[in-house]
C-alpha cells in the first residue's frame, strides 16, 4: 500500500501532523519505535499557550481526555546572585501546568489515532529515496535483519534530530556546539506544596545561561533537572550531570525536601534552534526536534513542535490535494518563519548575550524587580512562552 503520508515519530509534533492530515481523509501511517503510553526525558512543563493551543486549535478537553497534570500558578526565579523574581499568573482557561509526557503525549498520540491515523510500532532504519537519490519516497523499516520497504506521498519526520531519518537528510549528526544536554529526575516531597505551587527556575552563575528547575507534577512529587547549553562547561569543572543535579537538589532542601525516585534519573540532548533555514528536505517535513524547532535560552519545544506539527500537515495536506511541492514547502517555511520561528530567533539572541555576559544577569533581575512591566516580560520570554 502507498500511503498518501508517512508520520515518524508520534510525539507532540508527529501526533499532531498526523491528525491533521487524517482529519482531512489523507491515509496516514504513524509510526513510532515505542509503544504508547512512554516515558519520555524531560522536564515536563507545559505554558499556557499549549494550553490554548489544545482548546482553540485541536479541540482537545483535558479533562475529558483525563490528562494527569498538576496546575501551576506563576514562576518563581532565581538569578546567580540570590536576587529573586516572582510573578503570579492571572486567571486565564489558558494556564501553565506540568505533565509527565508518559500521560501529555500518550493523548496526543491517541487524539492521532481518533482522526483516523494508523500506528504501528516501527524501527526505522533510513529514509526511502527515489532512484535519483533526489526525493524521499517513504521508509525503510528494520525488523530484525530484514529490511521492508514503505511508500508514501509524503514524509514528515517527528521522531527527533539524531534519528535514522533527520541524520540521513542532513548528512551528519548533531554539532554538540549546538546541542544542549539535561538531566532530569522525579522525586517525592518529605512536604506537600502549597495549593496553588509555581515553577521554580534556578540560574547558576557558572553555568548561566543553563539553570536548574523544579516543577511541580503533583503536590508532592516534582521534577527536578538541570539543563546546560554548553556542554564542555560541566566537564571543565570536573563533573558529571548527575554530580551537578545532586549538588543543586542538596542545596534545596530547605525549600524543597526531596527524596529522588530510584530509576527516575536520565539526561537527553537538546538540538536548539540555529537558524531561519528551509525546513523541508528532499521533499520531507522536518518537525519539532528533527528540525530543531527548540527554544535556545529554556529547551523548551513541547510548544513548537505542536505549531510545526500542524502547519506541516496543513502544508502536506495541500501537497498531497494538487499544490506544487515547492510551493507547499513554501507555504510550510512561511508558516514557521513569521510564526514560531521570529520568536525562537529572538530567544536565540538573547541567550548569546545573557551567555557571553553572565555577569549582566544579575543586573537584569534588579531592573525587572522594579519594573513590573519589565518583569512579566522577562519571566514570560524565559519560562518559553512564545508569541
């Protein structure tokens, strides 16, 4: 069977492209080399633009879907030199909150599959090339060591920037000096948060503009990481990840008594966002993190993947209804670019100069904290919430 569009990888990004090609009665084959629900590395928080994104755009109740999530009610923030900000969020249907992706995405995947997308769990070895080498015309599947071929229309790729397909289009894998590196773990709380718990974002002065954070997934269970984007930085000092995150969790205590999960501690590379550059090679869509649709200055891509998910399959849809592949890569590239991706560039600037002068850190926290306005912005750009 041809499928009209072949989707690799079914988180966030791949869940939702899928469903939006399905819905639109495209015959769409999902896969995934895991089956859902999966855990899935990450520190899990979720702004209010996902949120409203879930609503207006894709329909979705949470509650109906019985989505397992912790409400959060603002951001706390802490600069190298102990200087804090703190802002409460206003009442909004469109809060942030914090959701372990073994339930977030496991909805996704599911609202996929309602649309009418068809999974299967799949390694994929490589992409399919037409005979000229010119065109990408469907996957090549491992199954043990039989190689099965599948064709399609159109590929879309979600399944993460260091997979079969991405590497094979770029050529290469992931410059570290593009990719950040974290580490998170869940643990218990020896005392439950308050009712109404924030985000607690931790900046460290040898390590800015990486940070610590704890997010709350329940009142008495966080996650707790560390994520830094220079990855000879931690090494230089002599340390490892797991060394670095003990360290900050030991420090916390006071504040924040917690016992960590056994089995629970894991780290992941980031591929943050680099440039404005087409995002669809060889005829493929790339999405999310395959096409390194990942904020620069917090790590977050829940968001973007979502919005690169969906105008990739409104692109594919396009395509795959008489539109030029060119121009329905086009319509694809403008999408992202005066969309997610202004916001992603902006973010991008301002974690080379808060990196280059860590130092003017510090003097930033003082100016928000006296000037409202200042600090809402400030907090919203670093807790990834995009416009």
């Amino acid at each position: 069977m041809i499928y009209d569009a072949i989707v690799v990888g079914s988180g966030p990004g791949g869940a939702i492209a899928a469903a939006t090609l399905a819905q639109r009665g495209k015959s769409v084959l999902l896969v995934d080399r895991q089956s859902f629900p999966r855990d899935k590395v990450c520190g899990d928080g979720l702004p209010g633009n996902v949120m409203e994104m879930l609503i207006k755009e894709l329909g979705i109740d949470i509650q109906k879907a019985g989505l397992k999530y912790q409400q959060i009610y603002g951001i706390d923030m802490v600069a190298p030199s102990g200087s804090t900000l703190l802002v409460r969020e206003k009442p909004s249907a469109y809060y942030s909150m914090v959701s372990p992706r073994y339930h977030f995405d496991n909805m996704l995947h599911q609202y996929a599959l309602s649309k009418g997308a068809h999974f299967e769990v799949m390694d994929v070895d490589a992409p399919l090339y037409s005979k000229d080498g010119n065109q990408v015309i469907g996957i090549v599947q491992r199954q043990g060591k039989t190689l099965i071929e599948h064709e399609a229309r159109i590929v879309i790729a979600a399944d993460g920037v260091s997979s079969a397909v991405t590497r094979s289009l770029r050529g290469r894998v992931a410059d570290p000096a593009e990719t950040a590196v974290a580490i998170r773990a869940y643990a218990r709380l020896k005392r439950p948060l308050r009712p109404d718990p924030t985000v607690y974002f931790k900046y460290l002065l040898d390590l800015v503009p990486g940070y610590a954070w704890i997010f709350p997934t329940a009142r008495d269970q966080v996650n707790v990481g560390l994520g830094l984007f220079d990855q000879e930085m931690y090494k230089r000092r002599g340390k490892s990840l797991k060394e670095l995150l003990n360290e900050f969790s030991d420090a916390i205590q006071n504040e924040f008594p917690l016992e960590i999960e056994p089995g629970t501690l894991k780290s992941w590379p980031i591929p943050v966002w680099t440039s404005q550059d087409s995002r669809v090679v060889k005829g493929v869509y790339l999405v999310g993190d395959a096409g390194r649709f990942v904020d620069a200055l917090t790590g977050g891509g829940i968001y973007p993947a979502m919005v690169t998910g969906q105008l990739a399959g409104q692109a594919a849809s396009r395509q795959l209804e008489g539109m030029h592949p060119a121009a329905a890569a086009a319509m694809y590239d403008a999408g992202w670019r005066k969309g997610i991706g202004k916001s992603l560039q902006r973010l991008l600037w301002v974690q080379h100069w808060i990196g280059s002068k860590p130092s003017v850190f510090n003097a930033i926290f003082n100016v928000a904290n006296a000037v409202p306005p200042l600090r809402s912005t400030l907090l919203t750009g670093l807790a990834g919430q995009h416009s």
